[in-house]
DNA sequence: GAAAAGCTGAGTAATTTAGTTGGTTAAAAG
DNA sequence: CTTTTAACCAACTAAATTACTCAGCTTTTC
C-alpha cells in the first residue's frame, strides 16, 4: 500500500463525486473544473475506479459518473487500492528465505504495518468523510455568524 | 504524510540498526549489505535521520551509527516524517477559501486523514517491531521443526 | 447524424526516488 | 604523525512515477 499525493487525488474526486452526484451522472469535466485537476488525468484515475466498481460510468450526453456503491459501502482503502500501483514488497517472492532470513522478516515486518494502516483505513467510509464536511461546513458557518447570505450546506456548487 | 518505499527503506534500515547496535556502532556499509541498498542512498537517509535524532552518529574507525533513543522511543512515524518530504496539501496557505470553500474542505479531510494514520504509526514503536521479529523467527524455527542448526533467535549475524 | 460524454493509448514534462562519483572531515590505531 | 576507517557532504545521473497532453474512437441522447 502506498499514500502518496495521487491516492489524495482519488479520494477527493471520488468525494466530491459523492457530494454532487444525488441528482444524476457527474462529469469528469466537471469535477476537474472543482478540484483543478486535468481531465485526461481524471479519465485515467476513472477508468482504475470503474474496473474496481468503486464508480460506475453512463455514456452518451447528460451521462457521467455515479457511485458504485452507496456512500457507506465504499472505503477509502478501496479508492487507494485502486489508483496506487502495490508495492511488490517482496524480493522473495514471500519464500521467506532471501538474504538468510534477515531480509524477508524485515520486510514481512512492513507489509503487516501496511496491512494495519490498510485496515484503518477500510474503516473510514466515504459517508463519514461526507459527514465530517457536513459538519465542518457548519462549523464554519457558526464561526462567520449571520450573515445576509449565509454560507448555505446544500454542497451544490 | 507519505507511506512509500523510501520510508520502508528507513523502517527497515533502523530495524536493522537496531538487531544489531547492542555490541556497539554498526556501519552503514553493514546495513547497506545487509539490506541490499546503496552505501549513498543509506547516508542520505541517515543523514535526515541524525538531523532527526532517530540515530546518533560515531565517527572514525570502529563507528558508526546508534539508535538516537531507547527502542521504545522510537517511533515508525518519526522515522517516516524524518525522510519523507512533507506534502503540502493545501494550495490556499490555510486559509480554507481556495476554490469558493469547497476543495478546501475536500484536503482538509485528507488532512484529517493523514493524521489518523499518522497517530496510529506514531504507537507502533521500534521495540514492538522488534518482538514481532523475534516472535516471528521463533514461530519459523518452529514450522521447521528440529534441526541440527537450530535457527537461533540472538539476531546478531 | 450531430453533439455530449466516456473510453483508450501513445507520448511527454515534471517530480521523486535511488544510486553514483568524488571528495572532506573526525577519530582511532599503528 | 601518518594511515585507515567511517561519517559527512554536494553535485550529478538514471530510473521510476506522477501528472498532463493530444488525438482519436465509441456509446448514447436529441
């Protein structure tokens, strides 16, 4: 498992998909715009997401993307998982015997590290991290206070 | 907080330092031999290290590097933010007005997240990877069954 | 059948990772 | 006090990954 800026990309589109997606199809274009991220590098991220049933694609005009799942089946290990190449960790081919032993312990030491982050983060659901934005949006609407326009929830752009 | 093979590098090259500094300082070249890594890229490392006050450094002839603190003081975190550049995730300086308030949540979240794995790892400590090790090499010694040339649980080379 | 979208692959630029080279200092040993 | 050992350091290169671009194709709706 890796965490690197690219699994972040993931996970925000696919957030942002999640917060748009209640009244139909979201287009990449769409959340490239949002997210500032190019289109081309979306369709790429996509094309991983689908082929793992995080996302499922409609074709054709007002088509897009849609969950795959509902927001509390999908993890954010799943969305990870996706995009990041796995580390082939093993030199060993998880034999278990490259350089005496020594190696391999070393290196079975960091795929179980892995496996707890891994577990951690199959926990958090794309709903709790929806309802953490819920609740940070109104967080932040307390603290400005009232306000002729106020900084509403709805999370339509 | 990144979680890539660089860091897995330093895990396992301060793993290693510490089956082995009990006698005294180890050498990067022994590490560097032990772990099938470059002598150059190990110094980079433990350059960030030193400056971390992971490890300790003893120059001249018989020298070489220590653990900075007790094995229960180390930390795997603290080893990975020592080595991984740090990602800047926010675009908008912290401000949380980037793209009309909206991206701005979406990374805070992943701040948030980045955190939590963060905390978890900082409770993995080198010492308690050290025990796996051990309960590990037993637990193979013991698949194996009895041999003439007990595979040994002293982790000294 | 034109337009809107997803789908695909080849190519490229930028960044990061990993390793190389060629030194210099500090300390121990002889 | 000279040699040796090993840390320290900086500039460079190579390889891999990330992010993006381009150019076209396919499916679906109007």
């Amino acid at each position: 498992m890796k965490l690197t800026t690219k699994g972040r990309y993931a996970v925000t589109a696919v957030l942002d998909l999640a917060l748009h997606c209640e009244k139909g199809p979201v287009t990449l274009a769409d959340i490239a715009e949002r997210q500032k991220l190019s289109l081309s590098y979306l369709e790429q991220l996509f094309s991983k997401l689908r082929k793992a049933e995080v996302v499922k694609a409609v074709r054709g005009p007002g088509g897009g993307y849609l969950l795959g799942s509902t927001t509390e089946n999908i993890s954010v290990s799943e969305i990870i998982d996706a995009v990041e190449e796995k580390v082939d960790a093993t030199q060993c081919g998880g034999q278990g015997d490259c350089n005496k032993g020594m190696a391999c312990l070393t290196h079975t030491l960091w795929q179980d590290l892995n496996d707890q982050v891994h577990g951690f983060l199959k926990g958090v659901s794309i709903a709790s991290l929806m309802e953490r934005s819920a609740v940070k949006q109104v967080a932040l609407r307390q603290d400005a206070g009232p306000q002729d326009e106020p900084q509403i929830v709805t999370l339509e752009d």
